[in-house]
C-alpha cells in the first residue's frame, strides 16, 4: 500500500452537473428552468422588495412627515449636570475630555434643567433661554462659540409651541 493506490470511496465523488447542454445533459431541453418567463433567460435578476407581482410593503406603507436635511444635531447638557461637575470652566474640550459628553455633533447646546448654585463659566455653541437665565442669575458668564464650519452658530432658542400660534 502506498499513497498512489489510495482512492475516495465509491460514490464520494460526483461529476458537475452541465447546466444546458441539451437533452443528453441529464437536466432536459430546459435545463430546470421552464419554458418562458423572466427566470427561463440569463441575466434575470428580480428588483429589490419584489413580491411576486404582489404590491410591495415598501408602497403599501403611508408616506407620512418630511426630513430636514439641514437639522442640526447637538450635543446637550443640562445646567444640573454643570452644577456636580468639579471646576468653574466647561468647555466642549474639557467636557469630552473628562467624559460628560461622547462627540460634539453640530456643537454643544446647554439646557436648563436642574439648578444651579455656583458661579460658572461656560463655553458652548447654543444656549436655551432658561439655561441663560440660570447661569447669569448664579452670576456666570457664557461664551457663544462659532459652528465648526466657521459661521456663528444659531443662538435662538429651540422652538416652543407658543410661538406657533
């Protein structure tokens, strides 16, 4: 016995099947395929959420609202969260570096929830109204920082359903 005499079992091994060679090939004169139809030709290939001539879910569904593609995401922290922070400075930098906020979106928006009874500086892109009240009543300052592409960021408020009447 040596290697040349080593051979796989009987039946182990199998010839490929020839796809469309006719009726000696052992898959008919249509090769599994059919007659006609979209899938008897090459190069068929159904579109994306075809359902068998069925409406798609992708149509059936309501179209609803609208996206702005100019909304701008912002980082937010609250004024309470400030407050148990150790130092009287925040800046984006320093937030990110100490672990308060992940990534700076569009910019660093502060927002007035919680208290504040201490004396801060804070440097940030947006403010909300109640946050501005809050630091400068403390007798803090704020900084509006520019947006990351240059211009002034947008100081206004986020809109309130007062002023949708």
């Amino acid at each position: 016995m040596n290697l040349s005499n080593l051979r796989p079992p009987k039946g182990q091994k199998h010839k490929k099947q020839r796809i469309g060679q006719g009726m000696g090939s052992g898959r008919g004169k249509y090769s599994g395929r059919g007659a006609k139809g979209a899938k008897s030709i090459s190069g068929y290939s159904k579109m994306r959420g075809f359902e068998g001539g069925q409406m798609p879910l992708h149509r059936r569904l309501p179209k609803r609202g609208f996206t702005n593609i100019f909304h701008k995401e912002y980082t937010i922290i609250n004024v309470g969260a400030l407050e148990k922070l150790d130092g009287d400075t925040f800046t984006p930098e320093s937030l990110k570096a100490s672990g308060v906020i992940k990534k700076l979106n569009a910019g660093l928006k502060v927002l007035g929830n919680g208290e504040l009874t201490r004396k801060i500086t804070v440097q940030a892109h947006v403010y909300s109204k109640s946050a501005l009240e809050k630091i400068q009543k403390a007798g803090g300052s704020v900084e509006v920082l520019k947006a990351a592409g240059g211009a002034a960021a947008d100081t206004k408020p986020a809109a309130t359903d007062e002023g949708k009447k």
